[in-house]
C-alpha cells in the first residue's frame, strides 16, 4: 500500500515537472517569435518574419502587441512596469525587401515607438487605478481597451500625416513628438525603477 502511494507521488511529480518543462519552452517559442520595444535597438529586416518582393502583398505590416498580467495581488504594487510588455509579434510581420527598405523600417520603427508611448500610458494608468484591482481586474482590461484605442486612431493620423514615412519634414515632426512623449513618460519604461 505504502509502495502504491510512492509510485502515485512520483507520477504525479513527474507530471508536473512534464507541464513545467513543457510549459517553459512554449514561453521560450513565443519569446522568440517576439521583438520587445528597446530604446537602444532598431528594427531590422531580419526582425520581419515575411520577406515579399515586387509589392507582393504589400511594403510592409507589423503586429506590434501590448499585454499584461495584473493581479488582484500586485494593487500594492507600486511600480507596474514590468507587468506590461511591448512587442511586435516577428512571424506575422512583414517587408518588401526589393522597396525602399530604409523607409519601410522607419515607418515601421516609429510605430513601434508610438506604441511604446501607449505601452507607458497603459503602466501609468494601472498605477493611478491600482487601489481600483482590489475590487475587480476588469479595471485593467477597461485601461487596456482605452490605450489602445488611442493608439490605434494616433497610428492611423501618423500614416496619414507622414504618408507611410514618405515625407520627411512631417515624419521629424512626429519622430521629435514621439520622443518628447517617451521622455514625459520614462518613469514608466520597462527597465524604470
């Protein structure tokens, strides 16, 4: 009898370090198929998981993402910005390499940046709401929602405005905007304490 429980304990823990194991390697797949926003990094070709030529499909898409993990637990937190990550997603992103890449990685490079700005924003607001995740975590997902909606109508403008980056003097315009917002908010970066 005392065997019997032996053998069901060491199934059981060799079923959980199975879920563990299998579990750290898909995080690792994922990680990998991720480029987390870095103020030190540009993007490049090879962060674009789709190589098109000729306008195929067109010059280029990005999925850019930001997600986060919020708790009731961490509302005492003060510092959330580790709890929200930025990142475009590199299997579904793509560029003509036989275009204006130089444009194509600028245009893509300053959503990128745009996005960080909202990812900031989103870390800000759960801050300001943190007493809110007491009651529900729902509060995080109304923040999220409402962040990005605003990037997405601000994405839109910025295409708009700089016609995809094609018109330097409105894209130094919104790249000098861009950074004036990232620098308001680098209390709320990533790696900020």
């Amino acid at each position: 009898m005392k065997q019997v429980r032996y053998q069901r304990l060491f199934v059981a823990i060799l079923f959980l370090f199975t879920l563990s194991t299998a579990s750290a390697q898909k995080d690792k797949d994922k990680d990998e198929d991720r480029v987390y926003w870095n103020e030190r990094q540009q993007l490049e070709v090879a962060d674009f998981g789709i190589h098109t030529q000729n306008m195929e499909s067109g010059a280029t898409s990005a999925e850019f993402a930001i997600d986060y993990q919020v708790s009731k637990f961490n509302f005492v937190t003060k510092n959330f910005n580790k709890n929200v990550r930025n990142y475009m997603v590199k299997s579904t992103s793509q560029i003509d390499t036989t275009g204006n890449v130089q444009q194509y990685l600028l245009y893509q490079q300053t959503l990128f940046d745009l996005s960080e700005v909202y990812a900031r924003e989103l870390r800000k607001a759960l801050r300001e709401n943190r007493k809110l995740l007491i009651r529900s975590t729902s509060v995080a997902d109304e923040l999220n929602w409402k962040v990005m909606s605003e990037f997405m109508s601000r994405r839109v403008r910025y295409t708009q405005e700089t016609n995809s980056a094609g018109d330097t003097g409105k894209q130094k315009e919104w790249e000098r905007q861009i950074a004036y917002e990232l620098n308001e908010l680098k209390d709320f970066a990533y790696d900020s304490k």
